[in-house]
C-alpha cells in the first residue's frame, strides 16, 4: 500500500474509534504497573538531562501525556487523527496537543528533551519504521531519553473492527525487540534497555529505551 493511503486509512479508522477508545483505554495505565514504572523512569531520565518539552507521538486521546505532566514532565501530544486529538482536547483541557504525522514530524532539529512512542508504531510498515526513527533523532537534543512500547511477534494482521465494534482498516505489525533495538541503533540511538511484559496495555509487550547520540 502507498504512504498516502495507510495513512488515510489509519487516520479515517481512528477519527472513527476517538469516543469509545478514549472509554475503553482511560483506566489501563491503573492496571499496569510495570508500564507506570517504565514511565516514572522515563521522567527521571528527561529530568536528568536537565528537562524541557517531551513529544508525545501517536499519543491518541492524551492518556499518556496526561499521566507524564503528573509526574513532572513537560509534555506535549501529537497524532495523525483530528478526532483523537479532539477528544483528547476535551479530557485534558490546557494541554497541548497537536495534529501530525511521525512520518513527518512538524517540530524543529533538537527542539525536544525527550521522545515516547507509546504503542502508537504499531500501524507503522516495516519499510517506513527506519525513516520514522531517523525523525525521531532529528527532534531529539543529543543526549535525549526515548521510550517506545510496541506488540511483540512476528505477524502483521488486519484489523478491520475495534473499540466498540466501530469499522476499522489498521494494519497492526508485531515485532520483536531485538529487531527494535536494531533499526534504533541504526538511527543515531544508544539501545540502553529492553524488556517484555504481559499486561492490560498489551498481551504480549516490548519496552525499549534509548538515548540519542551526542
């Protein structure tokens, strides 16, 4: 499939979903523990390089932005839908949030502290993952934490209904860690930790962090 057209289909499907999702997902962070320590950390990291605004990409209905201001950190949401980025507006007045796409990131060379991609790569093909990452380098200053969660496996299924029965037309690709780890040293990270979990956020979970190169 072209760019233009897993993009529109993944940004039609979520504008769809935006309402219900952002009901069904609102109390998973509660039900995590693991993942809320992998974001506490992730703060710590952003606070030790001196803090500054944190990109939130593919940050959905604002959850996580939402949960990583209580903890002190500067920050701000981007995502590819307007309706997601509309309800995320209404649940989290007086944050910002922003549409836009991690194939083309609208932010300035080194203008973020630090970058999370919260499960939000999972619609990303293989092909396209490098050239994302390689934007994410770009926005993150040198010495900069990053924090990706993702599905692990080996398989790319389609999904065509979710989050209250709504039509949907995603593509959702799962990978393993170690192949992660790998396109992200490839872009100018230093891999400094990976690990899997079972969870209410995923089945089967990847947590990797990294830091870019100075």
């Amino acid at each position: 499939m072209d760019v233009d057209g897993w993009l529109a289909d993944t940004r039609t499907s979520y504008d769809t979903v935006a309402v219900s999702y952002a009901h069904l997902v609102s109390g998973l962070l509660s039900e995590a523990p693991h993942e809320r320590a992998a974001l506490r950390l992730f703060a710590e990291l952003v606070d030790g390089v001196g803090g500054g605004p944190v990109a939130d990409v593919g940050c959905g209905t604002g959850r996580i932005t939402a949960h990583l201001r209580t903890l002190g950190v500067d920050a701000f949401g981007i995502d590819l839908s307007p309706g997601m980025i509309a309800v995320a507006r209404r649940d989290h007045p007086g944050l910002r949030f922003e549409v836009g796409s991690m194939t083309d990131l609208d932010l300035a060379d080194g203008s973020v502290a630090g970058l999370i991609a919260w499960y939000s790569l999972i619609h990303i093909p293989d092909d396209q993952l490098g050239a994302v990452f390689a934007h994410f380098r770009r926005v993150v200053r040198p010495g900069g934490p990053l924090l990706l969660g993702f599905h692990v496996g080996d398989e790319t299924t389609l999904k065509t209904e979710g989050y209250g029965g709504h039509p949907m037309k995603v593509n959702v690709h799962r990978r393993q860690p170690a192949q992660v780890a790998a396109l992200l040293h490839d872009s100018g990270f230093r891999v400094e930790s990976q690990t899997t979990l079972t969870s209410p956020e995923s089945r089967l979970g990847g947590i990797v962090f990294g830091r870019r190169e100075l």
